[in-house]
C-alpha cells in the first residue's frame, strides 16, 4: 500500500519538476524579450 503511494509521489514531484524547468526557461525567454524590446 505504501510503495504505490511512494510512486505516485514521485512521479508528480518528476512531473512538478519538468513543469518548473519550462516555467523557468519561458520566463527567462520573456525577460530576453523584454529587455530587448526596451
């Protein structure tokens, strides 16, 4: 009962993961922009 639990846990902090690295790259991408459109 406890290992699927575990793998569920990690999979949504692997998929929390993924999901902040594209946060990040968009907004580092967004602040390119921003600073060359000034």
């Amino acid at each position: 009962m406890i290992l699927p639990l575990k793998l569920i846990a990690s999979e949504l902090n692997n998929q929390g993961r993924i999901i902040e690295k594209i946060f990040h790259l968009i907004l580092s991408d967004f602040i390119k922009v921003l600073s060359l459109s000034y």
